[in-house]
C-alpha cells in the first residue's frame, strides 16, 4: 500500500500543526499548558494523536448511540497504544434539517475539513450515520489529507403494528400514502407513528443511509463487515473498538484517503450501488467525494455496470426485508462474494490488505433468501439506470429496480408544476385536470433552484387518483428523492430548470415519452418550438440571495453530474467534464 507523501520529520501528535505565535516553542509550550489543564500527562501527550468525529446531536437521532461509539473507538485507541480525542461537528439529520440536508452537506464537509486541518491528530476516525453526515465527512477528509477511517453509526431496529413488522422509512410512505387515500384513519396513522422507529440509528431499510453504510465497505474506507451491524447491538460496540484500533495502524503507516479511495474503488462502490438496491442520492455523493480526490465519475460508467450487475440483496424499497436481515445473512462481504469476478478484488482497504484478502479471510459464506446469487436476482439489471434526451441533456436518473413495470415504457401528458409551493397548492385540489397516464413535471427544486435539491422528487399521488386506487405514476424533476422511496420517479434531471434546463420549456399538455429500455426521456416537441419558447422565456433568473451561507451556495454548487459539490472545493486536478448537448437536440 502506498504511504503518503508527508516530507520526512514532519511533525506528529500533539506537536502537529502549532498554531502561529512567531515562536514554536512558544506555541507547543502554550498548547501543552492548556491541555494539561484537563488531566493529561507528558506520557499521554507523547501518543500519536487519533481525532474521533463526534457528530452528536438531540436533534440527531439516527446518532443517538454516539456516546457508547466514543467510548469504543477510545478504549481501541488506547489499547493499540494512542490517545484519542473527540471534537465536535455539524450534525445533519433529514428530517431536522430546513430547508433541507442535502443543502447543509457542503457546510458540513466544509467544517470537517477545517477542523481536521486545524488540530492536531495523525489519523481521523469519521462518525456519521445520517444521509448527509457520511459523505460531507469523506468529503471533509479527502481535502483535508489526514489518514482516515469511517465508522458508521447503524441502522435502527424494525417495530410491530398490529402484527405487522415496519421500520422507517419506506413504510413511512406506504402509510402515509394509505392514509392520503383514505384507506386508513387519523386514529391508525398517528398509532403506527409510534411504531415505526424501533431504537435509534439510520433507517432500516436501504435508503441513503444504509447505502452510504454499504459504500464505505465496499470502497475499503470502513472495516469489513462493518455496513450492516445494527445501531444498538454489541456488534456495532466491538466494531466501533476496531476501528479505533486500526486508526492507530492508519497513523503510523501514514496511509493517505487517495491511497485507499482510487478508481477501482469508486467502481467497486459503483457495483455495489447497483446490487444492494441503493438510493439514486449515492451518485451524487459518490460523484462529489470522488471530485475532491481528483477522480471524475461518469454516468455511462454506471450505465455500463447497470447492464451486467444485477440486484441480489432483497431488502425495501426494492425488495421485502430490512437492514437488521441483511446483517445476519452476511450484509456486505456476502454480496461481494456472490459479485466474484465483477469487483476490483486487488482495490486496497484501511485495513493494509486488499478486498479479495478480506474477503478471503472472511470465510466462504452461507446460502440466503436475502441476498441472493448471480443465477437468482431479485432483479436482472442494476437497480439505477442512466436516461438521456432532449428532456436531461446531461442525464437523469430513475431506480428501474423499484418503478411499476407498466410504467418502464410509458408515453403521457404532462402536467407542469412550476415549483414546490405550486405542488402543494394543487397536488390535492379536486379541480387539477390529470389522470392515472398523465405525468407530473416538477421543476424548480434542483441544486440551484431550490436551492439545496430537496427530496420533493417523489411528488406525491394527487390524492384524487389515490382514492381510485392508483399506486403508481411516472414523475419527473430536477430533484432528488428519498432513498427510501419507490416508483416511476426520474430524478436528477440536469441541467436543472433554474440554470437553463429543459424542464422549464415543459408545458403542461406536452407529451413525454420515458423509455427506460432505451435509457431514454423525450419531450416529444419539435426542435424548431422548442427555441421558439426557449427564445420567448429568454434567459432564467436563479434564485438571489442577499448574504450568508444561501448566497455561497447558490453561486458556487455544481450540477448533480458533478455532485452539488462547490467548485472551489473540488480538486484542482479534476479533469473537465464533456458540455451536455443542446438542450433542442433530438436524441440518437
């Protein structure tokens, strides 16, 4: 494994990175005074330092067991001969964060890198569970270059309802959908409220959490078999103390994040995105940690491994089960076992041996219903494929592996919402002129748009239709959408609506046809229209923003084809991405 490109003598421990007084030995003096101040001996101080992300939050309950994972990774520091110490970040939870995580995701990364270059520690364990907080973490690291490695915080346990099994948060939305339909009452939706969160941790089921869980892994930025333990079992405690152990390791060899995270390893992560069923938000997470590394991720790359990778891991939204299942049929080394020859065996690990060794190591495995062989697929492709057309010259994104397949290939009107307060305005009024073939065009709530690209993708049923009984119906935005969520959704449409996209010349009564056969979505309007309104519209207007944070998102955040990562924060070797086609080209 390659060792990092330190210069010989740097500095190490607590000696590293002194903040400037004009006189070092000033500064270290200064520096051991204070710490010395809460108990700390020169013999402790004499350890290679090992930083540990505390992302502990009361308004973060997927980290809601931060406490006893401190504890463990700081015992496995101590017993492999460190000195831990934690320090505080931003701590991101999806439903506690407005207007939404996806927007704080870069400030997160932003305060991560900062606070890693600033103190001083010789490798960094990350703790994060929550959608954001995993990849804002790789993202922070990466840039900051300090050895490190990722410690998930574990999915949460499923409930009952009425003799019902259910966890969050797929069966969030099945209910929620239930009731919208009138199908259940006030009195059984706010009892199964109760029901569906069974202990802290990320959702349990595959949605963004759990597949960033499953990334890690895969990509050898995690110890093995660490994705799929669950939040509150003695599993995730023992991981959590070796993960501080092998921060140790990570320190003294000077293993660098480049070193571990090359581009066999973003495929390797890439593969197991399409076999586990994963959330269409991974892309543009891996996109971005990928950016900061130098590493241009393509779309095509995807689409080609969608073709040959199909999804064996049965777990919702997808499939039937939950994460807590997937950890005892095996979780993550069972699905890389069953890949064989389709994943990059000699990608390097934290661990200083390569996947095919670990997994070696790991024993031969055992049958299982939950994940499941090449020969028997829960699906026969990748779970994500990539569209193209006159409607996404950049691409888009729909979860094949999750639509209706009478909605695959599909041709409707579309119905047009301009953005996400005229969704809610109409979606529900008994007056909105659409039917069960239509499809619903929401525009505005991509990364600039919105901004900070919400999970509004996932436009709900208009509930006259769902009181008919219609469960299913094609959408398509330039947003994002649940990972836990199901159904004919096309998402990611770029470029968006608000920088110029397709999506704003779309009116309603056009017809768009999705052919996912075809990776294709197209506005079936002419070229020579399509100007016509492009020229009458003229030039958009992006939303202002008059100071602050707002206002360095809005200018700065790239398309989701390059991760809504800021462009001063990826890096400055990143090779160019190719200019999508015109937004009027027919496609071929």
């Amino acid at each position: 494994m390659r060792e990092s490109a330190a210069p010989a003598g740097r500095a190490s421990g607590i000696r590293r990175g002194l903040t400037s007084y004009g006189d070092e030995g000033f500064s270290l003096f200064l520096r051991k005074a204070f710490i010395k101040g809460a108990g700390y001996s020169d013999d402790a101080l004499d350890k290679p330092v090992i930083g540990i992300v505390n992302t502990g939050s009361g308004f973060n309950p997927c980290h809601g067991n931060m406490p006893a994972l401190l504890d463990a990774v700081k015992r496995g520091v101590l017993m492999a001969g460190g000195l831990p110490i934690d320090f505080p970040t931003i701590s991101l939870h999806e439903s506690f964060s407005q207007p939404t995580s996806m927007f704080l995701r870069n400030l997160m990364s932003m305060d991560t890198e900062e606070m890693i270059r600033a103190q001083p520690m010789d490798a960094v364990v990350l703790i994060g569970g929550c959608d954001k907080t995993v990849p804002a973490q790789l993202m922070g690291a990466a840039s900051a270059g300090v050895p490190a490695i990722t410690l998930v915080t574990g999915s949460m346990l499923t409930g009952g309802h009425r003799g019902q099994r259910v966890g969050a948060c797929t069966d969030c939305r099945a209910f929620w959908g239930k009731f919208r339909s009138g199908e259940i009452d006030r009195q059984e939706i706010d009892d199964v409220n109760s029901r569906l969160v069974g202990s802290v941790g990320t959702c349990s089921v595959m949605g963004t959490a759990s597949t960033m869980a499953c990334l890690t892994e895969a990509m050898g930025i995690a110890l093995p078999g660490s994705a799929s333990p669950p939040a509150v079992t003695a599993d995730r405690v023992r991981i959590a103390e070796r993960t501080g152990t092998q921060a140790v390791a990570l320190a003294a060899r000077g293993t660098d994040m480049g070193t571990v995270l090359t581009q066999q390893a973003f495929e390797n992560g890439l593969r197991v995105l399409l076999a586990i069923g994963g959330s269409t938000n991974a892309i543009i997470h891996l996109t971005a940690v990928a950016g900061r590394l130098g590493i241009r991720l393509g779309l095509e790359d995807l689409d080609r491994m969608s073709a040959e990778t199909p999804v064996l891991v049965d777990l919702k939204p997808t499939g039937t089960y939950y994460m807590e299942d997937f950890h005892r049929a095996g979780g993550v080394p069972a699905v890389l076992r069953e890949l064989g020859d389709l994943i990059h065996r000699d990608a390097p690990t934290v661990t200083g041996r390569t996947l095919g060794e670990e997994l070696d190591a790991a024993g031969p495995g055992f049958p299982s219903d939950i994940v499941r062989p090449l020969t028997d697929p829960v699906y026969p492709e990748g779970s994500l494929a990539v569209l193209r057309g006159n409607l996404a010259p950049g691409g888009a994104i729909i979860k094949q592996a999750a639509v209706s397949a009478h909605l695959l290939e599909h041709t409707g009107r579309a119905v047009v919402f301009e953005d996400a307060a005229d969704l809610a305005a109409r979606i529900d009024d008994d007056a909105l002129d659409v039917s069960a073939e239509d499809i619903l065009v929401l525009r505005n709530i991509g990364p600039v748009g919105a901004p900070g690209m919400p999970e509004a993708g996932y436009l709900p049923i208009p509930r006259k239709l769902a009181a008919q009984g219609v469960k299913d119906m094609v959408r398509i935005s330039d947003g994002r959408m649940s990972g836990t969520a199901a159904g004919a959704v096309v998402l990611h449409v770029t470029p968006e609506s608000a920088v110029g996209g397709p999506l704003r010349l779309v009116q309603t009564g056009d017809t768009i046809t999705l052919s996912v056969s075809r990776r294709a979505i197209h506005l079936d309007v002419s070229s020579e229209e399509l100007m016509r309104r492009e020229d009458e519209l003229g030039l958009p207007s992006p939303p202002a923003a008059a100071r602050g944070y707002r206002k360095l998102y809005v200018s700065e955040v790239t398309q989701a084809d390059e991760g809504c990562d800021f462009r001063f924060l990826q890096s400055t070797e990143l090779p160019e991405r190719d200019a999508p086609r015109s937004l009027v080209q027919e496609p071929g």
